[in-house]
C-alpha cells in the first residue's frame, strides 16, 4: 500500500496539468506561431503510435508484403485520403487487417 499515496499524487498532478490548460484556454491568448505549432502535435502523436505497429517487428523494420499490418495501414490511409471518414477508416483498416492476416499466414 505505499505506493497508492505515490499513485494519488501524479493522478493529481496529471489532472491538474490538464485543467490547466483547458481552464486557460480562452483567457489567455497565445502567439500565433505557439498555435500553429500545436495543430501538428495530434498528427505526430498518432504516428509515434501507428507507425511503430506498422514498420517494426521484432526489432527490426518489416516492409516485405507479407506484412499484414502495413498492407491495412496502406489500405486504411487510402480509405481516410478518399473518405475523410474516421469511423469508415478505422472500419476499413479492421477488415483489412483481419483479411491479410487471414492469407497471410
């Protein structure tokens, strides 16, 4: 039990990292290059998140087509470029992994 007061603090101090920035969201005004910056942050984030999936396995990059990952990555990307749909993207992107991964193994 001596690590719940550790656990209780950074829950807080992460809470409160965000109510910050969200309790100053329209009181303060931010430079305009600071807002530009932070349009890329989501799309960065994402891919720290999607493409390590994608390209890396075992340690080593994977870009052969027998890659079931990639292929729905490239499959699901297509789909996001024509539909601008999340929903129907991550739907496609399913299908398709679970269709390579099907055949391909």
């Amino acid at each position: 039990m001596s690590w719940l007061p550790a656990l209780a603090v950074a829950g807080l101090v992460t809470f409160g990292i965000r109510l910050s920035f969200i309790a100053l969201l329209g009181k303060v005004e931010l430079p305009p290059v600071l807002t530009r910056a932070l349009r890329f942050v989501p799309p960065a984030v994402l891919s720290a998140i999607i493409f390590p999936e994608m390209l890396v396995r075992d340690g080593a990059l994977d870009l052969h087509p027998g890659n079931a990952r990639l292929l729905a990555g490239v499959v699901a990307a297509f789909a996001a470029w024509r539909t601008r749909n999340v929903v129907l993207t991550i739907a496609v992107g399913m299908v398709a992994l679970w269709t390579a991964q099907a055949f391909l193994r």
